[in-house]
C-alpha cells in the first residue's frame, strides 16, 4: 500500500507512486461532480457510480475518506445537504394527517431533551479531586436525627 503524503498546492493527500493514484485532480473532480449531481437533482450521488468516474476502487474511496481530512470534509459537506433536505421533508411529512412517525422523529432529534426517553447526559470525571463535591453534598445529607431500632414483636393471637 502507497503512503499518502499531502499535496502542498490543494491540501489533499496522495499517493504519489501508482498509475492509478486518487491524487488531488481526481479528488477534485470526485467532489466537483458529487457537488453537481447533488445540486442537479436534489439527490445524494452514488459512490460507486463517482469511483467508476474517476477511475478508483471503492477500497480507496474508503480509504482516502477515512485519512484525508480534506477530501473527508467535501464529502461530509454533500452529506450535510442531503441530511438538511431529508430533515425537511421529515417536518413536511410530520405536519401531514399519519405522520406520527415523522413527527416524533423531527422533535427527538431537534429537543431531545424534551422528546427522547433515551436521552441521558454524562459526566466524566478525570480525578479523584472532581468528585470532592459530591462526596461533600452526601455528608452534609445525612440525618442529624438519631434513632433507636426497637424490636416490636407481633400480638400473640388466643388459641383456636
């Protein structure tokens, strides 16, 4: 496997040793077509269809997504209007009669706090000295009432 090394001029990673390398120019293409397509007709490209275009394997779509930030960001800015569209229609669908569905899906994930029983928030502590606080608030939360336990024995119920 060609190590990918950044190309000074556009920022994106290559590899500089093979025939068939995803170098800048291509990648440029990739996303200049996935960004015409898109804009075209509303619709997310196919990758495998922008492979064949450029002359890649999906492996190294795949890989190149996952290393270059660069090219990963082009991607993931296609992506985020794909998302905004199906959002919309989601809203859309939710204000028609049976979109239930839609509905509690849009609010889950615009107030999840407010909408999803799932929701949960987590804390993460990093030392023992985070916790002072807590192990304080517990201690002044004890009773300062004392109390006795007394052995309270039932009545004897009269024989038969």
């Amino acid at each position: 496997m060609n190590k990918l090394t950044v190309n000074q001029a556009t920022g994106f990673l290559e590899s500089r040793n093979s025939l068939v390398a995803f170098d800048a120019p291509k990648k440029a293409r990739f996303l200049k077509l996935a960004e015409k397509y898109f804009t075209k007709t509303g619709k997310m490209p196919n990758i495998t269809a922008l492979c064949e275009c450029v002359g890649i394997s999906l492996v190294t779509y795949e890989r190149h997504y996952r290393d270059d930030e660069k090219f990963h960001e082009g991607i993931r800015e296609i992506k985020l209007k794909g998302k905004s569209v199906l959002e919309d229609k989601m809203f859309e669908y939710a204000q028609n009669k049976g979109g239930y569905m839609h509905m509690i899906t849009w609010l889950r994930k615009e107030f999840p706090e407010e909408y999803n029983p799932d929701s949960r928030i987590t804390v993460q502590h990093q030392t023992a000295a985070d916790f002072k606080w807590l192990k304080e608030a517990l201690e002044n939360s004890k009773p300062a009432i004392e109390s006795e336990i007394v052995k309270n024995d039932p009545p004897s119920l009269p024989p038969g």
